[in-house]
C-alpha cells in the first residue's frame, strides 16, 4: 500500500522537491496527494504544479482568527485524506483544531538539534550561540514550537566563517536526506510513538 502524503510549505520547497523525486519511484512506498502552503506565489506551489500534484492556499489574513484559519486548513488537508502530514518548511504553527484531526500523524522537519534552538531562526541561532555542531530534525508535531517527540535528527558540523546562509544551506542538504529516508520508513514500515520514542514498524 502507498501512504498518501500531504506536504505544507511556505518557501523554495526544496525538502518537497526532494519528496517529489523520491516518490516517483513506486518502491519508495508514498505519493504526495497534495501540496498546502500559507501564501501564494512561492516556488514551492510552482514545484507542485510542474509535477502535476493538485495545491491549495489557506491564508492567515483571510480568516477571522488564527483558529478560524487552522480550522480551514484542516479541512482543505482532510479532503485529500492523507496518512501522514509533512511540514516542509511551512512557517507557522498548527493550532488545536489541525492537531484533533492530524495529531500523531504530522511530522515536521526544523534545522537544528532539538531541543536546542526551536523557531524559525535555527540556523541563526546556532551560529550566534557559537556551537560547534547543529543540524537538522524531524519531528511529531504536537501543540509546543518544535518540542514533539524526535524521528530522527542529522548532526552538520558549524565551520569558523559560516554565515547564516552557508550554513542553512549546510544542512538542508543534510535535512533533505533525512526526510526522503524517514518519510520512507514511516510509509513502509508503519510506526508508533511510544513516550518521547518513535518505533518504526506496525
Ligand atoms: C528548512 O530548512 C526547514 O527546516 C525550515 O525552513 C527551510 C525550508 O526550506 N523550517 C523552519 O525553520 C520551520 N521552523 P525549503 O522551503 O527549501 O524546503
């Protein structure tokens, strides 16, 4: 059985771009069912219309609240019933109702070693912190900023004259391998969360 995939984005959607590619091998066991974002005019919405996948927009600014809009969303994801909800660089956080509807089953990919430097400036963070070590992780969601429990996580070495966007760009090359392998995994393999522990396999 392929696990049908929704991804959410906000950017490049270079972590999709890497899921797109892996799916188009039928052995890799998922299909993107749908791409969300949360603005329009990205590049990655342009990556889902170039291989035929079927997108959708819920805008913050068009609802009357943030749980109006989280509700929406849930909805727009619902109808293409996925098995398992992928957060590829979508910047913003899935409120109470998205959670009801998708808790357990929404991963999220963040770039850095959780649980250090959660939000959106990880890479920043790290570099400013002065560590020597970073990287990337995935991770179920829950109601928390980047605090669900661990899949899986790359440490990416923090060279002397890094910049914010060598670096970043240092691990979403180490991110996107960690997310085509896991995404895999889950969708082959099955998996259960287990306290703070994922275990692959039904
Ligand atoms: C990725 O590095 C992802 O981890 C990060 O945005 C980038 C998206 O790149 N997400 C966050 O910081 C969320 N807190 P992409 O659009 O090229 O896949």
């Amino acid at each position: 059985m392929t696990a049908r995939l929704v991804v959410l984005v906000s950017g490049s959607g270079t972590n999709l771009q890497a899921l797109i590619d892996a799916c188009a091998d039928p052995a890799y066991g998922a299909s993107i069912v749908a791409v969300g974002a949360d603005r329009d005019a990205i590049l990655g919405l342009e990556r889902a219309d170039r291989a035929g996948i079927p997108t959708f927009v819920a805008k913050v600014g068009d609802f009357t609240s943030r749980d109006r809009w989280d509700e929406a969303l849930a909805d727009k994801v619902a109808a293409f019933e996925p098995d398992l909800v992928v957060s590829a660089g979508f910047m913003k956080l899935l409120g109470p109702a998205f959670l009801a509807r998708f808790g357990g089953r929404t991963i999220n990919t963040h770039p850095a070693l959780s649980p250090s430097f959660p939000g959106i400036h990880g890479p920043a963070d790290a570099l400013e912190y002065g560590v020597k070590v970073t990287g990337c992780t995935l991770f179920v969601v829950d109601e928390g900023v980047d605090t669900g429990v661990i899949v899986a996580q790359t440490a990416v070495p923090v060279e002397d004259d890094d910049t914010v966007e060598v670096l970043h760009e240092r691990i979403k090359v180490a991110e996107r391998s960690m997310l085509v392998d896991t995404v895999g995994r889950m969708a082959r393999e099955g998996f259960a969360v287990e306290g703070r522990r994922v275990r692959f396999g039904a």
